[in-house]
C-alpha cells in the first residue's frame, strides 16, 4: 500500500497514463477468434502499443520504433514455439522492456565518453493531446531512474498486476511494490505537490 502523501501524485500518474491507454485502446479493432492469430494480425494490433510503451520507457519516438521494431524480429523468430496469443503479447512487452534497458544502458555509457547533451527528443504532436498536467507527469517520468519508470509505465500505461510487472522486469513483487512507492514519493518531490 502506498502511503497516503502519495495519493494524490499516484492518482496523477494514474490518470495521465490511463488517458494514454485509453486513447490506445480506442484504436484497437476487435479480432474474430475463429481464424487462427498470425504474426501479421498481432503486428497491426500491438505495433503502436508496443511503440508507445518503449516511447515512455526511452523518451525517443526513432529509438522506441527501433526497439519494438527488434522485439518483433524476436517474436518472429520464435513464432513457432509460442503457446497462445496472451504468450505473444507477454514475450512482446518483456522484450520491449528489456530492449529499452539496453538502449538506455547503451546512452549511459555514452555519455561517461561525451559532453552530456539531451535534446527535447519529444515531437511537438507526441504531446499534443495532453493537458499541461499530463505533460508534466509525462516529463517527470523522465526524470526517474529505470526501474522506477518502468514500474510506473507498466502499471498504470501497461495496465499490468504486480505480478505481470514482477515478470516482465525480472524482479520480486514486493521489489515491485517499494518501487512504485519510492517512484511515486520521487515523482511528488520533482513536481513540487504536496497534499
């Protein structure tokens, strides 16, 4: 359980991301469940979810669609030995998550080589559709370190139980507990709102 200085900040973030999910989900277009699921028809439903998810987790839209774009060239690879379709999406999420990783350890051992330098890597219209509160929560999330970022986006853009996000970071669920907590607390402090 959260603590109750919190509240107000996870209700927040809570809202910011499922807007987004929401908006997402408005997209989507009901499959028949007849005709078996072929990598084509998880392609055009996951795509821009997945690119999504790895857009919050990497704060690069080019990088993110790399990442989502490898994630599939793996599900493709192993297309034979999934189970189901929930398998598919659950091997696409953990491989986004663990694609991002990469790419953000890859910028963090670059910038001990180079100057730091980060440009506002966020498109004018990737944020077009938030209200100031949702674009300040968004940014914010940047400001987190990995796993606390990536905690926050499964949870409340990913929709995922403890125990999904438990599974998909490769962590305990109580590590995935005090995480949300710790990142929800940091989240508070860096917008400045107190209940």
């Amino acid at each position: 359980m959260i603590g109750d200085g919190t509240s107000g900040i996870e209700r927040s973030v809570e809202r910011t991301l499922g807007h987004l999910r929401t908006l997402d989900d408005s997209g989507e277009q009901e499959e028949s469940n007849d005709a078996p699921l072929r990598l084509e028809d998880l392609y055009r439903q996951q795509q821009m979810r997945m690119v999504r998810l790895a857009i919050l987790l990497v704060d690069d839209p080019a990088t993110a669609e790399d990442v989502v774009q490898e994630a599939f060239t793996g599900l493709y690879r192993n297309w034979a030995q999934l189970r189901d379709v929930k398998a598919a999406v659950g091997y696409l999420r953990t491989a986004v998550v663990n694609g991002s990783r990469s790419v953000l350890r890859r910028r963090k051992t670059a910038r001990e080589y180079q100057p730091p330098h980060q440009p506002d890597a966020r498109s004018a219209e990737s944020l077009a559709m938030l209200s100031t509160e949702h674009q300040a929560i968004v940014t914010a999330l940047g400001h987190l370190p990995r796993r606390q970022r990536e905690v926050l986006v499964l949870r409340y853009y990913g929709n995922m139980s403890e125990g999904e996000i438990a599974e998909a970071t490769g962590v305990s669920k109580g590590t995935v507990k005090s995480t949300a907590s710790r990142a929800l607390e940091a989240l508070q402090k860096h917008l400045g709102t107190s209940e």
